[in-house]
C-alpha cells in the first residue's frame, strides 16, 4: 500500500510504583508509508499536553517498534522484545535519562492497516517509574478516503 491516511486509536495504561494506574486514550488521523521493509505512521497527539499536539512518528520493522515525538517535548523510545534500550527525554525543564525494558511486543501489519502491542517498564534515571501497556491500532481513515 502506498502513502494513505489512517485513523490512529492509541491507549496506553501505566502502573506507578505505588499501584496507581493511568489511562490515556487518543484517537487521530494519520499519515501511513512503507519503505524498505519498514512501516510508518505519523499522527499528531494530543494526549500527552493540553496545550498543544506533539508529532509523533511510530517506526514498525520485524526488529520492533521505535516511538518518537518532537516537539514540546523531545524522546525516542526504543522497544525491542527481551532488551533494555536507553534513550533520552527532553524537556523544558531538563534531560533526563530513560531506559525501556520490553518484556512483550507483538506488530502486525498488513496492507497499510495494523497493530502494535508492547508491555514494557520505564526507569527514568536508572529509577523504575511505571509498568507500562500501549496498544496502537492502525485502519483505513474512511473520513479521508
């Protein structure tokens, strides 16, 4: 399938280190490509700041999964199934270190349309935060076709 508009529906809950539990849920309209064996989808969402939406690209190959915003903030988070990857998170207020253990991730594309389902922990500056699920479902954006 060539370049095609999609409708993003992303949800990713978070379990803290105290039990606390956090939901996001995001629906958006977004840009898919293929190229050389890989899968992109670029969507803006605006679930993460209310003041404004952040780019966001997710990058899909047999490899894994590759998250990656800039804008009012700035990151790129690595999952690759049984490794620990580092990245950095940018901020206003600062850098700070972030490492991605991903215990389950399953992709599944097929003819522009998909899934994406990672179970991962997230340590900020070697410090565990928060257990973490992101399901991303990718389809025909019927509103743009």
């Amino acid at each position: 399938m060539a370049d095609a508009m999609v409708a993003v529906t992303v949800e990713g809950v978070q379990v803290d280190t105290a039990g606390e539990k956090t939901v996001l849920k995001s629906k958006a309209s977004g840009r898919y490509a293929a190229r050389a064996g890989k899968h992109y989808v670029r969507y803006e969402d605006a679930s993460l700041h209310d003041k404004e939406a952040v780019p966001t690209v997710l990058k899909m190959s047999r490899d894994g999964l590759t998250l990656i915003r800039r804008g009012a903030v700035d990151m790129q988070l690595e999952f690759q199934l049984g490794e620990k990857t580092r990245s950095v998170y940018r901020t206003p207020y600062g850098n700070f270190d972030l490492l991605v253990e991903t215990h389950k991730l399953d992709i599944y594309f097929q003819d522009g349309e998909g899934k994406v389902m990672a179970e991962y922990d997230l340590f900020l500056n070697e410090n565990l935060q928060s257990h973490n699920t992101l399901n991303v479902v990718i389809s025909a954006d019927s509103a743009n076709n």
